[in-house]
C-alpha cells in the first residue's frame, strides 16, 4: 500500500532527518499547530476530574513518554530523537519558570531560587532538587535529582536516559539568568548512581 506525508517520506529515505527537523523544529508563526502555552494543560481539576483529581501514577506516564520516545526512534533515529527530547524539555523549563519562579527575574538571590525550585519539584512529585556546586564567575553547575520521575527505578541498562531533563533544566537555567545552557545528564538511576546528577555550562 503506498503511503504519503512526511512521516512516510522519512521512513522510506533517512537522509531526510537533518533537513526534516530543522524545518518542522524551527515552525513559527501561522504554520503551527501544537504551539505550546500553559493554558493547554487545563485549568480546575476539581472540575475536569472530580473523581479522580489531578494526579496518576509514574507508571502511566512513563508509559506515554517511553512510547513516544520508542515511535520517534524508529521514525527519526536515535540523534534525532535525543534532540527532539531535549527540544521539549527546554521549552518545558522556560514555560515551568515562567508559570512558578518568574518572581526571580533579575534576581541575585540563587538560594532562594534554588530552595523554591526544590519545593515545587516535591509539591509536583517530580523529584528531590538539589544543587551541588554553582561556579559564580563561570556559572557552571552540578545539579542532582533524586526519586526523579523519569528514572528512578528503571534497570540498570549502563546508559543516561534523562534527555528530557536535561532541557527541562536548561531551560530554567536560561530563563533565570538570559544566558543558554548546554545539560548533560553525568550519572543516572540507569547507571547505577541512584540519583540523576547532571553538569550545567553556558553555551
């Protein structure tokens, strides 16, 4: 059966991947379909769930995220789609500071940034937040997340796999202090570290 669209054309040339992404990674304007904002995730749960609330277990959302991860694998290869995982999680980060910690806009105070950062990270049952060492001339920085939703009792398969984390950090990273950051994820659940640590440094 013959078939059509991007999709179909990747799979059949992979030489496509580069070319592909930074066409449809760098979309603005009118072309866009799923442009994100906060608002998209919904408003009163007590409303929209009532029975069931506002939570779910680690489970499920692993499953949608590994899933996905799995279908843009097989379709853009795995470069692309560590990309595309890291893509996300900045945007996640940029729109996480904006929504909870844009209060720190211009602000020196890095304690109180980091404390705040790790209460909403327990209150949002994404993991323990903490930051090990923060270089402020350079501006690097080690930061670990323990129990983190991604990772924590995963097997151990000798790999980092927090991609999306480290976006997500970045992207808070750079909205805290206007410069960019280049995440990478050091030790992992997977790894056997039981804990996710990961090293900052402006781009």
């Amino acid at each position: 059966m013959a078939s059509s669209g991007c999709f179909a054309t990747f799979i059949c040339d992979p030489e496509n991947c580069g070319t592909f992404l930074e066409r449809n990674l760098n979309m603005t304007g009118g072309n866009r379909k799923y442009g994100f904002n906060w608002d998209l995730l919904g408003g009163d749960m007590a409303l929209a769930r009532p029975n069931l609330g506002g939570t779910m277990r680690v489970e499920v959302y692993r499953l949608f995220q590994f899933t996905m991860r799995d279908a843009i694998e097989q379709a853009f290869g795995t470069e692309a789609t560590d990309k595309i995982f890291y893509a996300s999680g900045v945007i996640a980060g940029k729109a996480f500071y904006h929504q909870f910690l844009s209060d720190f806009t211009g602000s020196t105070e890095l304690g109180a940034f980091v404390r705040r950062i790790d209460e909403l990270f327990r209150e949002l049952g994404i993991g323990i937040f903490r930051v090990e060492s923060f270089d402020l001339e350079t501006l690097e920085c080690y930061i670990t997340v323990d129990e983190d939703l991604d990772c924590s009792g995963l097997p151990d398969i000798e790999d980092v796999i927090c991609i999306y984390d480290e976006g997500f950090i970045a992207g808070i990273l750079e909205s805290f202090t206007g410069k960019v950051f280049n995440v990478k994820e050091v030790d992992c659940w997977c790894m056997g570290g039981r804990t996710c640590r990961f090293q900052a440094v402006p781009a």
